[in-house]
DNA sequence: GCATTTTGCACAATCGTTTGAGCAAGTTAG
DNA sequence: CTAACTTGCTCAAACGATTGTGCAAAATGC
C-alpha cells in the first residue's frame, strides 16, 4: 500500500510554479503576496483534484507549533471524565486543535511517561487531571515551556493553574444533610488517599462532624481507590459488622464505588436507606434511576471544557507566567431517596 | 514562556560530537556503530541531566511515520465507546503508539474533517466507528494509503476490514426471549437510521417476528437516534397510548436509549415489568442497579482494543491490500428482571 | 616498517513546509 | 528616454531528526 505522496512540491513540479507560490495560495496569501488570480486558480483547483493533504508535522517542525494539545485523564470510562475530553476536544477543535489523548490509568509511572510523549510531541500545552500524589513532573514541565492546567485535582502550594469543584463544601453539605437526618456514625469511603478531591473531600467530611459536634473516628474512614471493586469490597466488610458498629450511613466519595456498594448491598439483602444511607459523589445520568435514587453530590459544568481551554490558550505566547487565575466550581447537593431521616 | 530548546545539535554543539553520534547513542545504536562507552556514557548522561526530549515530529517528517494512530468516535461519554478507547489506547502505548482522538459527533461533516485532519497528521493507521451512512470518504481514505480498521459498524459490500458485534443475532436473541415471554406487542427503539448496528438490529428484530409468524408492523419502529433524549420522548409519546396500542415490551437499540425510557416510565409511573416489558442493547455495570433489573443484550469485549489494533498492525507494509479478515463479536443475553411472562 | 584491519567517529543529504529577501519583466511618471 | 514603481513570481535557508558513506587515527599482522 503506497502512500498518496502528494507534496507542495510535486505539485510545484507538474504545474512549473514554484513551492513558495504554492504554499501561499493555499494559506490564502495569494492576492497579498500578488499572486495573479489565474494561478490561484490554478493552484487551488489542481490541489483539490489531487486531493493534497498538507503535512501537519512538516508545517510543525518549520512553525515550532503543533497546534495539538495534549489531555491526560485517568480513567476516560468515567463518565465524569469522557464528558470533559468531549468538551475539551469539540472546543479544540473549534480552534483548529487536535487533542493527544492519554489515560494514566492512576498510574503515577505513566503519568509521567505520557508528559514526556506529549511533550515530544511538541504539543502546545497540556490539560491534565493528575493523579495527584506528585506534582515535581509537572512543575518540571511547566517550568521547560509547556503550558499546563490542571483539571480536577491539584496541589496546595503549587503554582500550577487549575479547575477544580468545590469538593471541600460539596463533601461539607452531603455530611451536613446527614447529620441533620440524624446520622452520626457516617462511614467514608474514600479513593486515592493524598490526591486532591479526596483530601478535600474528605476534609469536607471531618470539617461537618466537627461543626456538629461528633467525635471523628478514624476507623470510619476506609478505602484506597475511586474504582468500583474498592466499593464493592469496603461494603461487604462494612455489612459484616453492620449491627455492631451502629453506623447508619456512608458518604461515598466517587461514583464508581458508589456503583460498587450498591452492588454489594444488594447481594446482601441491605436496603437503601431503611438499614443503611447513602449519599454518593458525581451526579450521573442514572443516579435517578437506580434501585433507590440516589442522593448525589453534583460537580460538573457542561462548559469545564471550554473554561480548561481557555486558560490554557492565555498562557500561550506569554513571556512569564503569571500568576495563574484558577476556577473552582461550585458543587450542588441533589437530594432524592437515599438517605433516611432518624432519631437522633 | 520560552520553550526548552535543547536538540541533538545544540546538545552536539557543547559536547563538542557530531548529531550522528548523538542520535545513534539515544537510539541505543552506539555499540553497533562502535561508539566508545566514553562517549556513549557522556551523551547519555547529558541529556538526562538536560532533561532531552526528542522532537517527535522531526523524528516523524524524517521518518515518513509518525507513530501515531487516529480513532474516530462518534461520542465518548457513550461507555461503550469509552471502554473501546481506552483498550485501543493502552495497547497502543505498549506498541509505542499514541492516539489522537476525534469525536465525530454523529456529524458526517465532522467525521469527514476529522479524516482529513488526521491524514494531515500522517498517522499511521485509523480505527473509526463511522456515522455509517456514508463509505464513500472511507473508501478514498483507504485507497490513499491510510490504513483502516471500523469498528462497531460497517458497510456492506465494501471492502473495508471491521470489527463489529452480532447485533443480528443479539437483537434476534432478545427478541426471541420476549417472544417467548408471550409478549407479540413489541416496540422496538432506534438508533440513527441507516447504520450498521441498527440496521442489524433491527432486522434481528424483524427476524425473529417472521420466524414465530407475528406480522411486521413498521409502526412499532420509533426513534432515530442513540441519545438519552430519543428514548425519553419515544416513550412519552408511547404512554399515552399504551393501553389502546396494546404494546407490551419495548427493545432498545441502545443504552442510553434505555435510560431515556426508564425516565420517562418513571415520570408516568409505568411499572417495569408489571405495566412494560423492555430489554436493552448495551450491557453497563449499573444495568443490574437500576429500578428494575435490566435485561440486556452485552456485547463487549474486554480486549476489543487489542483485537481492533493488530488488524491495524497487520495492515502496516503490506504493498497490497489483502482480503481483511473481520471479526464479529459474539453477543449475549443476560437475563434480569425486565420482562414479564405474560399469557400468550 | 609497511600494509591491512579495526576503531571511532563526522559529513551531508533528506523529509515537506514556511518565509524573508530578491529579481526580472512590465508599467507609469516626468 | 530614463528612473521609479508595480507585478508576479522564485531562491534558499530553516525547523530537528535519521542514515548511508567516508575517512582519519590507532591497532594489528607479517
């Protein structure tokens, strides 16, 4: 399979004009360049004949720009991530960018491995929800010329632009509207212990108790993963001791584990909420729709992807970083079923 | 922000080495082109400690081949396609192949641009799930020596190699079962009109009715798309005639289909399975979790990635195109609590 | 001590585009 | 008629890598 080699120049050589001709009438610098029309005309039609496709990556090693931006997310069968990369990719394009895509997987190692791809690609800049636990790559990166955005999760103290939700409130108001159902002992499962959303999240949970007076417990406070296996397993553990351990609900604090528990009670004849509450993070298209509605924390924003591009194309160009202008959306408690009112 | 621009020549220009050597040693040639360890070892430490990266696109214009390959996907927030992304993605990496992604959108405009753009980008090879009613881009795409793999949908009568479902047998399947069931009533939901996967499905549909002698009525067939939106006000408009038409199960073509009905039956307080049948195209982990069991027909495949890419790969520096061999994925039915028996 | 082989690199072309500079031919001004 | 200007292009360098060829210097053989 031969491939279609039709290059600026070969048609330089059929039609007897020269490259620098034809490249200007195909970036519409003919008439500036006065290029008379009936060689535009020519250029044009004799291109489109051949079907010429101009070849992006000799255009960007002579611009030093590959108009291509690069987008790592963890896990792109998250809902709440696929919907970003559909955001993020039909505004791109919007502006004639392409988007690299990467999944880390939550994989630290790949991680990094996907910056250095990308940035051997020359990509001019890079939307990343990181997995959070580092962030010396990504300053590293940034600091070599790479402009960057966080996305989801970022890194206190870091000088790093990002877009996060209020995961801190979010989480405070779900444990809020527990505790003001008279739940006390609230179980927490949680996802990757030190990435952001989850410190936040977690935070969110103990700043509530605190307000309220309920001792924090430590012990309540399980899980290592935002995966649906973690919910899975934490719940059956959980449901073994149910009776004993007195608690009455769980604060989820992602939507896969929350899939996970609610499979896990369901095998076990648990039920929502007369044995057990729940309020789950990250709204989804189902949560009205499953066994019991769930009682959601909802932090998205259907334009996140456009806002993501946004401060990614003011960084380009600039001489010296500025002082990064970050966006934190507001997060929404949507109350349904899931959650039972008790004596307190 | 000024990029970081450390090359193999300014690297060559301090270390007082030709480029030459300097490529052969990072491309782990040094020994075969007998370069002293010295120097070996003083060329890879340098550009470690100047943190090095090769310009992949000079590498690429050089090389003809950009170690990259485009999926073109109507829309990733659907986990089906999803799941399909990061299969194809993580087997890419191993490979050392990065994807660029396009979301078509269901748009025949954008799926066409988005070809376009990617034979600009000289990938090595595309993997798309087309809109499906048009081949003839495809067609010219392939004949121009991009390699192609379609996945989910294909054309009949061209010669283009895919990876598809047995939606046929899978809607046949489906059907059968709610046949089985006593139900003769059966509406069936659509998809877009005209491709693949609906047509399969739809005339397994139709299949099944033939083979137990319940006549065809095109009525039955509502819809034409896959969204969320579709399903909803298919089944609104079902509803208020659903006594009068007799209808008593409802096969959705796909899985947001599905979720569109469910709330539409939900709002009008249509009770699954007692008031309506239904079984659902698209197995998804919450298909057990929702209000009432979902039956449905499962069609995935965990390493349809793998598959999708060696097809890929197999195409690669071959001069002629071969007869591609296809793959038809079997599907399934997995049995919940959707359908009714009712008497026949 | 001379021829031959081995060692250890360097030269320069090439990929397909963009772009500042330049230049011949035609036109207009005075 | 000559100078100046306009028209309509072309030349050639550059981007950063790869790679076939070439060639000194050192080592070895006899």
């Amino acid at each position: 399979m031969k491939k279609n080699n039709i290059t600026i120049q070969s048609m330089a050589k059929t039609l007897g004009v020269s490259v620098t001709t034809i490249s200007r009438v195909l970036n519409g610098l003919g008439e500036q360049f006065r290029i008379s029309k009936r060689t535009i005309e020519l250029v044009t039609t004799t291109a489109d004949k051949l079907n010429y496709r101009p070849n992006n990556i000799a255009k960007g090693l002579r611009l030093k720009k590959s108009s291509t931006i690069g987008l790592i997310l963890p896990d792109i069968t998250n809902t709440w991530f696929a919907q970003l990369a559909l955001g993020i990719e039909k505004e791109a394009r919007k502006h004639h960018y392409n988007i690299f895509l990467c999944n880390s997987n939550d994989d630290i190692k790949v991680e990094k491995k996907s910056i250095a791809l990308l940035q051997s690609w020359m990509v001019d800049g890079i939307i990343i929800a990181p997995i959070g636990l580092e962030s010396e790559h990504l300053q590293k990166a940034s600091k070599s010329g790479t402009p960057l955005v966080l996305i989801d999760r970022f890194f206190e103290g870091v000088n790093l632009p990002y877009i996060s939700s209020n995961d801190f409130e979010g989480s405070m108001d779900a444990t809020q509207y527990l505790i003001n159902n008279g739940h006390k002992k609230i179980a927490c499962f949680q996802g990757i212990v030190g990435t952001s959303p989850n410190n936040q999240r977690v935070n969110g949970y103990k700043q509530a108790l605190k307000k309220n007076k309920i001792p924090f417990d430590p012990t309540l406070v399980i899980g290592d993963d935002f995966g649906f296996n973690n919910g899975y397993t934490c719940a059956k553990k959980l449901i073994k001791h149910l009776a004993k351990s007195k608690i009455t609900a769980i604060i989820s604090m992602g939507n896969q584990i929350t899939l996970g528990v609610l499979k896990a009670l369901k095998e076990e004849g648990v039920q929502i909420p007369n044995d057990l509450s729940i309020v789950s993070f990250d709204e989804q298209e189902y949560s009205e729709l499953l066994y019991t509605p769930l009682t959601t924390v909802s932090h998205m924003n259907e334009n996140i992807g456009d806002v993501a591009l946004k401060m990614l194309f003011n960084q380009f160009g600039k001489s010296t970083r500025i002082k990064p202008k970050n966006v934190v959306l507001n997060s929404k408690l949507i109350i349904r079923d899931s959650v039972k009112k008790i004596a307190s």
